[in-house]
C-alpha cells in the first residue's frame, strides 16, 4: 500500500501544480482579453479557468480514491460507508470536463461568426502578441513536465491534464500566428482587414478545438455505462477458459469492464455434477492461479471469482 500512497501523492502534486498554472494563465487571459479588446484572448483564459475548475474536481476525486484505497487496509470489512469505492466519479468527471470545454468553444464559435457579421473588433496587437508567446511557452513547457510525470504514473486526470495543455498552447499559438498576420496587415492596403483578424482566428480555433474533447468523452461514457473493453474481454475469456480446462469445469461465465483506473472482474465457473471439493483451500487455490493468471493485481482491481453446480447462477 505504501506504493499506492506514492503514487497518490504524486497524482494530488502534479495536479495541485497544474490547477494553480491554470489560475494564472486564466487570470491573464482574461485581464489581457479586456485590455487588448480582443474576444479571442478572452476565450483562451475562459477556456484556462474552466480547465481548473474541472481540475479541481479531479483532485477532490483523486483524493477520495487514495484516501478510500489506504483506509480499507486499517477498517473491517463493512465498516467503510462506501464500500464500492470512488472510482465511479472518475468518468463523470472526465466526461463533464469534455462537455464543459465542448459547450465554450461551440458558444465561442457562435460569438465569433457574429463579431464576423457585424464587422469585426478593433484589438492592440502591441499587447496580443507577447501575451501570445508567453502563454504558449507556458502551457508547451507544462503539457512536456505532465507527461513526462505521467509515464510510470499512468493517471488518468493527469494524462487528460496534459492533454489539456497541449490544447491550450496550440490555441494561444493559432492567435499568435493570427495576432502576427494582423500586425503585419498594418498600414498596407490589406488594414481593412485587420478588425476582422480577431473573429475569424478566434472561429478557426474554436473548429479545429470543438472535436477534441469527444475522444475523452465517449471514453468516459463507456466507463460510466460499463462498456465491456474488447481488449479486457478477451483477455478474461481466455484465462477463465484454460482454467476450466485445466480443473474439468463445465462452463464459465465472465463480466468485465472500466471504471475509470479500476478493472472490474467477475467470474463464475459451473462444475460438473457431483464435483468433489478437496475443501475451500481447494477453490481458494483455483482463485490465486486465476488471479495471478489475469495479472493487474492491486487496490485498483476488482476481482470476483465464484463456483456453481447451477448455470442460472452464472447469468
């Protein structure tokens, strides 16, 4: 468990360091979007801020995980309230992250074609262009220290974190080369078209960033409807099937599915009439080969393993 703790901790570290880089580049988002007069800036920090107010939410549910994981090992069975665990809000979370982050680009792109149709908006380049370029290094240089992190890791909430990033510094570098193009566009024939730089980049940015969050979020939903993983699936079947051959059963019944990190594992194996049982070390014997077959061991897996003469019992 002492791994376990680790792990936990580092996840709660990495994302508390996140939350508090995404306050500041919210804040400065939106403090420069006013000044600079530019809806686009404005979208980048909305964008920032509720990317950490979701983070938030991860930590809290973070923290339920690690915290429920270290208590079962000192409260006897029955004595914790919810005995099922958390893992359950991790897909929530994520799939109402995706939702939130989808509803503000598709509200920005909506607000974009209508500063578009009435002619654009009027913004300092003089002010846009270094928030750009520091707000992209910023987010870059986080979405590189996330991942890097995350690879003995293997969170989740943090790999979605480092996702979130790269989306961010890939946003703030579509306004820079926009804000760029703008400037350049100053004093020449072309300066008509500078009110309108601010709307159309903000517009292409809001396209190439609305189908992002669908990929995490129909992962999410398959977590929360408990979609059986075709990987997983297979994986089960077969090691409840070489058992069954090895120890003459008559069938086997398998469930799986993801719940967020947690692998949840249920398998029934029917006997033949008149099964003779060497004792319940026999079948706990049977349940440690299987286990140890199926391999994933730890707090984040939940395997059950049953024994039936009855096949009804099974479905």
């Amino acid at each position: 468990m002492r791994q376990v703790e680790v792990r936990g901790r580092l996840e709660q570290h990495l994302l508390l360091t996140s939350i508090a880089a995404t306050l500041v580049i919210g804040a400065l988002g939106l403090a420069f979007g006013f000044l600079t007069g530019s809806f686009a800036i404005m979208f980048d920090g909305v964008y920032a801020t509720i990317d950490a107010s979701m983070a938030v939410l991860g930590l809290g549910v973070a923290r339920l995980i690690l915290k429920d994981a270290l208590r079962k090992d000192e409260d006897a069975p029955g004595a914790v309230r919810y005995q099922y665990g958390f893992w359950h809000l991790e897909p929530m979370v994520l799939a109402l992250n995706a939702t939130m982050l989808t509803l503000a680009a598709g509200f920005a792109l909506v607000s974009a074609i209508m500063f578009i149709l009435e002619g654009g908006t009027e913004i300092e380049f003089d002010l846009a262009i270094p928030y750009a370029v520091v707000v992209a290094i910023a987010c870059f240089a986080m979405a590189l220290r996330q991942r890097r992190r995350n690879r003995a890791l293997g969170s989740a909430f943090v790999a979605l974190d480092a996702k979130g990033w790269l989306m961010s510094g890939s946003i703030t570098t579509a306004l820079l080369v926009g804000f760029a193009v703008g400037f350049a566009l100053e004093g020449t024939k072309w300066a008509w078209m500078q009110p309108y730089v601010d709307p159309v980049v903000l517009a292409l940015v809001c396209l190439v960033v609305l189908p992002l969050p669908f990929s995490d979020l129909r992962e999410a939903m398959s977590g929360i409807l408990r979609v059986a993983p075709e990987d997983l699936d297979a994986h089960v079947r077969s090691t409840a099937e070489a058992a069954k051959a090895r120890h003459g059963f008559t069938d086997h019944y398998t469930y799986v599915a993801r719940v967020g990190r947690a692998t949840l594992i249920e398998i029934t194996f029917v006997t033949p009439p008149g099964w003779e049982v060497q004792g319940i070390g026999q079948l706990d014997r049977i349940r440690q080969e299987v286990g140890e077959a199926l391999g994933g061991k730890g707090p984040d897996r939940w395997l059950t393993i049953a024994f039936t003469e009855d096949p009804t019992w099974g479905f």
